[in-house]
C-alpha cells in the first residue's frame, strides 16, 4: 500500500499531527519503539483473531490496519506529521482495505456520525462501466456518422422502489453480516496475516436478505429489471480504431449507486481499397513497365465518392515501390475537419514475361532506351557462367544437407566406437 508520496513537499516545518488514534487501538504510545509495537499487535492479534472470536472481525482488521501504517517508517512519520487525513487524501492500493478505511472515515469509529470531515457528504460509490465494441468502416471514420445502438440495461424496478420488497422487509444477512462477502483470516507467520474475502452465496453478495412472500413479484426481489435502450452513437469525421465515446451514466443501475458509464470503442473493419496510418491514407498501385516508363493516367474513387483522376507525365519515371504522395487527401483530422492528411500511392512495376518479343524487336527498343554500360574483359581470364532461376525450397534443401554432413557431398565415413 503506497499512500504518501504526494505529500513528500509539504515541508519539515509543519506541526505534528495530535493524531493517536492507531497508537490507541494497539494500545501504545506514540513514541513506542518497533519492539514494542510488534509485541502488541501479536498480543491483540492472537487476542481478537476471528478464528477465536468470529464476532470481533471488525476489531481485527482495525488491529491489523493500525499495525500495516505504524509498521512502515515513511508511513508512521507521514501519520505522525498529517494524521489520518493523509491516509485518505493518499488513497489505498491494497486490497480489503476500502471497508477499513470507510470504517475509519465514514463515521464509524471516530468520525461519530460527522464522518470526521470526509463522511459527512460523500458521493455514493460508481457502479461499473459497460463496454461495447463497435465496428465502423473507413468510410464510417472518414465522412461521419450516426449509428442507432441498441444495449439491454439493468434499472431500477420502479414497482418496489428498488427494496426489493414490501418496505421494512429486508434483513441483514446473518452469514456474511451485510457485507456482501465473507472475509476469512489466517496466519502465515509471526506477524503476517493474509485476508480474503468470498462471494457470499446466502445474500448473492447484496448483504441483505428478503422473505419470498414479501419479494416485489415484478423484479422478484432483485431490485432492478431488464431493459432495452436505444443509444445514438455520433461517429465524428476522423475518429480512429480504438477511440472512446461515452455515456455518462447509462450503466446498469443498483440501489446505492451512482450509474456506471456506457462506453463505445470503435473497431475499424479491414478495407479493400486503403489502408490508414494516423491521418494518411495508404494505396497501392501495380502498373505496367509501359506506365512506368511512359506515363499513365487512372481513376481512384476516394472513400466519400468522388472519383480522382491521377496523372503522371510521361518521361516521369516510376520505379518499383516508389512512393508519391497527393496531398489533402487523407483522413480528416479529428475535431479539425476541415484539415486532412495526405494520400500516400505506393508503386509496384510488372515486367513482362521473358521472350515477350522477338530478339529482332528487342534490339530496336535498346536503340530508344538509355546505353548499356560497357563492360570490358579479357574472355581468356574469365569462366563464363549461366544464370538459371532461384528455387528457394530447393536452395534450402541443399544447405541442410551440406550442414548436417560435415564430411559432405554424401560420402561414407568411419565412425569412432566408444570403448
């Protein structure tokens, strides 16, 4: 549990907090050594341990919260210096520990009904978050657009009010005592003690408890019914896979609780056409070795329906996987629509097949192209080879084999016996 570290510039110079109130529930003084502390929280933990008084739990764990904060150095002298206000100001990363502190903050220990100056006027507890993925096409992200979504909800039961019941019918759960959950103890070891908390079946975790013939016979003592709801998903120009769009307290309803938020993410569904990268729009284009060398002209239908006509100029020339790039044609920016990315074209150039002409036709279309490099030699000094296409699988056969036999070329060898 790390409560404190946002208080590490508040400064030397403030006064000491008149704080005592853990020191009093391990029922020593604030100047106690570790010694000292150890020996009392083993002594009331042994004490008030719920496998020996399953009635004193809450006593336990005030015990055991008392001995994790004086424990701890930087703790106890953040105590000593703020008091239990920068317990709850520092918040809690362990688990278990938000009924503690509510039983510290919320009235029931020391704030005598005033909370203590957290618990008086606390907003009620959020319930959970709902989310539902959402899939959209590019056009969807690129022109906008509003999707009709229908969810099915938890509310409130308007019959019962949210009782449950008949009013005053409900009773605290005598297994779990009204917590909702079953909290067992155990010793691991001198001074350490592990807490767990179970579901409890005898309430469903409510921790309360209704006759069946004073259940409200619409909800059936659930205190909350099903129902559909229909959301208007605003999907803005330039939204992107993953983006969030909320509903602020459109969740499930539960007595006590503030409503939970529905929550869309958008999933982009794969296009044929594009690919997006940030603002930019991706394409790919094959042509011919004539359109590269020549010049080409091609229609694009861009994801709002129009049709843009791309030019290159002959004597421009395209090599394979060139890139080139029309501006202010990309995806909108989100909450800037009027501002877009760019169209990004990526080239690939298709050869002819080998022997497409006959040599008489190729050595007139040399006369057109730029000169060969000349390349000299003495025909006596050099062995001439022939070039042969690439089998890969074959080439990897190969290589295996040269490798796995360290004699090579698959000639027999003597192997050594072992005496």
């Amino acid at each position: 549990m790390a409560f404190f570290h946002q208080f590490g510039g508040m400064g030397g110079g403030r006064p000491q907090s008149n704080d005592t109130k853990l020191y009093d529930i391990l029922g020593v003084s604030r100047n106690c050594t570790d010694a000292e502390l150890k020996k009392s929280y083993r002594k009331l933990a042994k004490e008030f341990h719920p496998d020996k008084n399953p009635e004193n739990g809450e006593k336990f764990k005030e015990i055991s919260f008392a001995y994790e904060v004086l424990s701890d150095p930087e703790k106890r002298q953040t105590y000593d210096n703020y008091g239990l206000d920068a317990l709850k100001e520092g918040g809690s990363e362990g688990g278990g520990m938000d009924d503690i502190f509510s039983h510290f903050f919320g009235g029931g220990l020391f704030g005598g009904g005033g909370g203590g100056g957290f618990g008086g006027h606390r907003r009620p507890r959020k319930g959970q978050d709902m989310i539902h993925r959402l899939k959209v096409s590019l056009e969807d992200l690129y022109n906008g657009k509003t999707s009709k979504l229908q969810l099915s909800k938890n509310v409130i039961c308007s019959h019962c009010k949210g009782r449950g019941g008949k009013a005053g019918a409900t009773q605290t759960c005598k297994s779990c005592h009204g917590r909702g959950v079953k909290i067992t103890i155990r010793q691991l070891g001198p001074g350490m003690m592990q807490q767990m908390q179970s579901h409890c079946d005898g309430c469903d975790g409510e921790g309360e408890c209704i006759n069946e013939r004073d259940m409200c016979k619409h909800c059936k003592g659930k205190k909350v019914v099903k129902e559909s709801k229909i959301l208007e998903v605003n999907i803005a120009p330039g939204m992107k896979e993953g983006q969030k769009i909320p509903f602020r307290g459109e969740g499930d309803q539960q007595p006590g609780l503030e409503a939970g938020d529905i929550i869309i993410v958008l999933l982009e569904k794969e296009h044929e056409t594009f690919k997006r990268n940030g603002n930019n729009l991706i394409f790919k284009k094959m042509i011919g070795l004539t359109e590269a060398l020549c010049g080409f002209q091609f229609s694009l239908k861009q994801l709002d329906g129009r049709d843009l006509l791309v030019t290159n100029p002959p004597g421009s020339i395209i090599h394979p996987g060139a890139l080139k790039v029309i501006e202010g044609e990309g995806m909108p920016v989100y909450s800037h629509a009027m501002s877009k990315g760019d169209l990004i074209i990526q080239f690939d150039v298709e050869f002819p097949e080998k022997y497409f002409k006959p040599q008489e036709q190729l050595m007139e279309l040399e006369t057109i192209l730029p000169p060969r490099e000349k390349v000299s030699f003495n025909k006596e000094e050099v062995e001439e080879v022939t070039l042969s296409e690439f089998h890969r699988e074959s080439s990897r056969e190969a290589y295996h084999e040269d490798e796995d036999d360290p004699h090579g070329g698959g000639q027999p060898h003597v192997q050594c016996a072992h005496q």
